[in-house]
C-alpha cells in the first residue's frame, strides 16, 4: 500500500533561528502581534509500506536520517493511506 507522510524538523528550543527572526520583523512591520516566529522544514513524501505502521515507522527512520540531532528535533506530523 502507499502512504503519504507529513514530517516536520524544526531548531530545538535555544538554537538561534535568524530565519524566524527575520519573519517575526516582517510580521510585526505589518502589525501583527507575532512572537517567538521559528521556521523550520516540512517533508511530504509517499512511502511503499505493508501497513501504516509500517510506514510511520519508515517515516521516523527518514526524519532520523534527515534531521541534524545536534540542533534539529523532528515530529511524524501524519500518514495516511492513499487511495
């Protein structure tokens, strides 16, 4: 079966993000109330998995390979089946 995942990599907390920095001064010149803005990566993918499981768990392999554990934490955000 395919499945589609979502995975989310973003900074650890205390892990300056001049990206978010950069966001959160856009937001605010244009009036917005935005604090503590990160900005991180969002990988969507399709994986081959006998079940869904079996593909959170590719998923999380994928996340630990990609992520940098020094700076980066990352979530399995979804998977769902595709039809």
């Amino acid at each position: 079966m395919k499945y589609h995942a979502t995975l989310l990599i973003e900074l650890k907390d205390g892990i300056l993000d001049p990206q978010g920095r950069a966001v959160e001064s856009v937001l605010k010149s244009l009036q917005y109330q935005a604090e503590n803005v990160r900005v991180g990566r969002v990988l969507e993918m399709e994986l081959e998995a006998a079940n869904e499981s079996e593909a959170r768990v590719t998923a999380h392999h994928i996340g630990k390979a990609l992520a940098n554990p020094v700076m980066e934490v990352f979530v399995v955000e979804a998977i769902k089946e595709l039809a």
